[in-house]
C-alpha cells in the first residue's frame, strides 16, 4: 500500500536528524520539526525560500554551484567530507554541523533530501581533548626538562660528598670512633645515591621521556660490556660469574637492553650468598631468550609476581641484601621491557636460586655475527701517568683529585678541554689518562673534550666519562669513541680509583683508531 504525503511527513518528523528537502531550484520544498528545532524558524519561514539562508554568508555562493553540480549527477554521499561546516541559526549564530545527502526521485523531478546533525557537543569534546594532549605534552615536556636538569643538579653535590667521604676514610684511624663514624656515612651517601638513580629513572620512564633506538646488533656486544663490568664485584663477593657467548643477532635498542640485563645480574649477585651467576642465551628462529641464573636465596612462590613491583623486596631478599638494595631495579628493568616489547618472566626455588628470562626479537634475514668489542689491542704499551680531570664544578673537580692523589696518583683539574691542553702542553708529557664530566661550561660536553684533547695530542687516551643525565643518547655517543668508560654519578670512589688504575695500565689506543679524531 503507498504511503500517503502525510504519512511520509509524519515519518519525516520522527527522524532523530534535522531533515531538509530541496527541490532542483534550490529552494526548500519540506522541513520536519528538527529542523526548526535546529534552525529556530518556523516551517512558513522556511518553505519554498532559498537552502542558502541556512548557511554562512561566506559559504553561500560556492553552496549554490555545489547543488547544481549535484543535481546533475545525484548520489548519496557526505556533503563536504573533510571540511568544517556550520549552519545558521535565525539569530545569528553559527553551529557545526555534519550533512548527509541523498537524491529522491520522484514524478515531480529529483529532489534531494539533506540530514543535518548538530556536531557542537562532539566538536567541543573534541577541542577538549586536543588542548589535554597538548597540555600533557607540554607537562611531559617540562618534566623531562626538569629531570635532564635533575640528574645532574641533583647528583653534583652526592659527587662531591662521596668522593670527600672516602678521602676521609683514609685520613682517619681504622679503629676509631670517627672511622665508625665515616664508614656509616658512605654507606648512607651510597644508599641515597641508589636511590636518586632509580628514581630519576622511573621518572623519565613515566615521563616518556626514554625513547627506544632500535637496531641490529650482536648479543655479545651487550654481554662481552657486562662480563668486564661485574666480574670485579662477583669475585669480589666469592661468586662465580658465567657469561657464555652468543652470536645472535636481534633488532632491539641496545643501550635499553643492557640497563635491563644490567639490573638483573646486579640484582642476582646482590642476592646471592655463594655459588654462581651465569648469563646465557636460547636462539629461537624468531627470538633470543636471555636468561640470567643464581644460586640465591630465591624468592616465596606467592611473591614471585609482586618483584616487579616499585619498591617491593621479598622477606628473604630483604634479610640477605642487608637492606643493601631499594627494590626498583626488578620495576625499572620491567618497565623497559614494557618499552622494547620483550618479555620479562621471572621463576625461583627457594633457597635453590631463580631465573628472570627476557625474550628480545631476533633480527630478520641478518646473519649472526661475531661483533669486536673494546678498544684495540696494537699500540705502545701506555706506563702510569698523569690523570687529567677535566670537570667545571670546582667541588667535584678538587674532591677527585684529593681521592686519586691520596692513592698515589698525580692528577690536576681543570675547567674545560683548552686549559687541559695548555696544562699537558706546560707539563710537557702526555696524559695517561681523561676523567671528564659530560655536562662542562660554553656548552661543552666531556665527549666533545676528549675528542679534542685525543685529536690534538694526536693518541687515543684512555678515558672515564662522567655524569648524572641517565639519557640513552650519551651511552650511544660513548659507542663512537673507543677506550671511553661510562661512569654514573654518584661515582663509587672504589671503582673510580679501580677504574683509572686498571686503566693507566692498559693498551693506548692507535692515533688511528675511530673516535680518535675530533668529530
């Protein structure tokens, strides 16, 4: 049975959406209750003026060569699909508005029947949206800003009082009162220190503010770095420290990828009594897992799953570690993973040991290599000599040199790489050896400094970078330069002495050598 003109009114007036109908002439043949709704006129208003009256001013010519176009090939589409468009209310204002339109034939010619959407609510959330995302861009960007500031403003002092404490600890009687006095001293700067270093990097975490880097590279060239870097403290512990070679090759970020590993190895050795550690690897087709072992103390089944948690140390852990550690190292290297896109699963035998496993994505059609690692082995052998410091905090800079002196080795600080030129130049030999901060004065960094002292002295000089800016850019600078050791504020004075006495004792670098020449 056909439909009655008004029953099809009466099914237009039900439409949820303003519905306006326009015949070929471009003016307005039907109008339901939406539409005055929408618009604020009245149905004799509307019917049989110009659809142009509904619009802008400035929309209305181009509108009017639109609907003849359309009329000439008529199909149901989006008006304006991409563009804002808005309406005009009887008062005057103006509303955005989404525009559906479809032809309708009929005996009295084509007829195009146009739905017409109110969008201001959809528009308004949407502005909403855009201004939180730039605010939190803007927040995001002020934090990261403040912890770049952070990592260094906030390290320089725990420096200077670390190193100034160990000085002390050799000036003072071993069976004193003041030597009791001095050891809980460093042991309290050396707990602050972890902590100011877990927490900035937590922060930066959250901030967004660690962007992955990702590439293709060998596994050994991480485990090769950590093998040198543990293996003093395993012995020193009376632990056996097994790192077996692996040729795989995975797509990851590997200055990322070895802080993970690194938290996990320095956690096991912490928890671990006697026995051994070992890193080894299980090459899949498409994935490498890496899994570090120990013969610790092991952790409670029903607290396997709460170890990733910030600031969570097991019963056990607790009592072994000596409350040594602060439990953010398995949250840190946890949330790293969650960055890479690895998985990080851990399982654990009480009083048998545990295994924290990370499965990294193997690199697509590259053949696994062996990568070289380290400084070059040719080169005159380099005897002990003198420790160039090279730091613009007077503080940190003196407080160096009073730790190393007091161990027997000649050092002189200086401000920049130009004074430390001149300095070597008067003194007439060539340095044994750079500690230098990365952050210096006149913008420049310690990286910039060696470069240029090992560029005009003409040899590579073994060199110690210092710095509290915990960002992934300055271990992927360090990769550039040859014979260059990365050091953390606040600086272990144990290690650092370790450091530069192993150090002026090794292999110089050939003149030749990459990273040698200022770049």
């Amino acid at each position: 049975m056909a439909l009655s003109d008004d029953q099809i009114k009466a099914f237009l007036d039900a439409a949820p959406d303003a519905m306006v109908i326009v015949g070929g002439n471009g003016r307005i043949a039907f109008v339901n209750i939406e539409t005055e709704a929408l618009f604020r006129y009245s149905r004799t208003e509307l019917v049989g003026r110009p659809i142009e009256m509904l619009l802008p001013e400035r929309y209305r010519d181009r509108h009017s060569d639109h609907l003849a176009s359309y009329f000439v090939s008529p199909r149901r589409r989006p008006m304006g699909a991409g563009l804002e468009l808005y309406g005009l209310r009887k008062d005057g204002t103006e509303f955005p508005v989404e525009i559906s339109l479809s032809p309708v034939a009929t005996d009295r010619g084509t007829f195009v029947s146009s739905a017409i959407r109110d969008v201001s609510d959809r528009k308004t959330m949407e502005r909403r949206l855009v201004e939180a995302r730039e605010f939190a861009e803007e927040a995001n960007r002020a934090k990261s800003a403040f912890l770049a500031a952070a990592s260094h403003d906030l390290r320089q002092p725990l420096q200077t009082l670390t190193l100034l404490s160990s000085v002390l600890s050799r000036a003072v009687p071993t069976d004193s009162r003041a030597a009791t006095a001095v050891a809980n001293q460093s042991e309290a700067l050396h707990l602050m220190g972890e902590l100011l270093n877990s927490l900035l990097d937590i922060s930066k975490l959250e901030a967004g503010a660690i962007k992955p880097d990702i590439s293709d590279f060998s596994v050994d060239r991480v485990l090769k770095r950590l093998r040198a870097e543990f293996a003093a403290l395993a012995e020193a512990k009376g632990l056996k420290l097994i790192v077996e070679d692996c040729r795989a090759v995975v797509r990851t970020d590997p200055v990322l990828l070895g802080q993970i590993i690194q938290n996990l190895v320095a956690n096991a050795i912490r928890y671990t009594r006697d026995g051994w550690v070992s890193l080894t690897c299980l090459v899949a087709p498409e994935t490498v897992r890496i899994d570090v072992l120990d013969t610790g103390v092991g952790i409670p089944s029903d607290e396997l799953e709460l170890v990733f948690e910030a600031f969570y140390q097991t019963r056990d852990a607790k009592r072994a570690a000596a409350r040594e550690g602060v439990g953010l190292g398995l949250s840190i290297a946890s949330r790293m993973a969650g960055l890479l896109g690895c998985s990080l699963d851990a399982s654990s035998t009480v009083g048998k040991g545990s295994c924290f496993s990370l499965t990294v994505p193997r690199a697509a059609a590259v053949a696994d290599f062996d990568e070289a690692g380290g400084a070059s082995e040719a080169g005159a052998q380099m005897q002990a000599g003198l420790v160039v410091v090279v730091d613009d905090d007077h503080g940190v800079a003196e407080a160096t040199v009073m730790l190393l002196g007091s161990l027997g080795i000649e050092c002189i600080a200086v401000p920049g790489s130009a004074d430390a030129l001149q300095a070597v130049a008067n003194r007439g030999g060539m340095p044994g050896l750079l500690i230098c901060d990365y952050h210096l004065g006149n913008g420049e960094t310690g990286i910039d400094a060696i470069r240029k002292i090992r560029g005009q002295t003409g040899a590579s000089v073994p060199a110690i970078l210092v710095t509290g800016d915990t960002s992934s850019s300055i271990a992927r600078a360090l990769e550039e330069l040859d014979g260059c050791h990365l050091m953390s504020k606040p600086v272990d004075a144990g290690a650092l002495f370790e450091l530069a006495e192993r150090l002026l004792r090794t292999d110089a670098i050939p003149p030749n050598a990459r990273g040698s020449a200022p770049g």
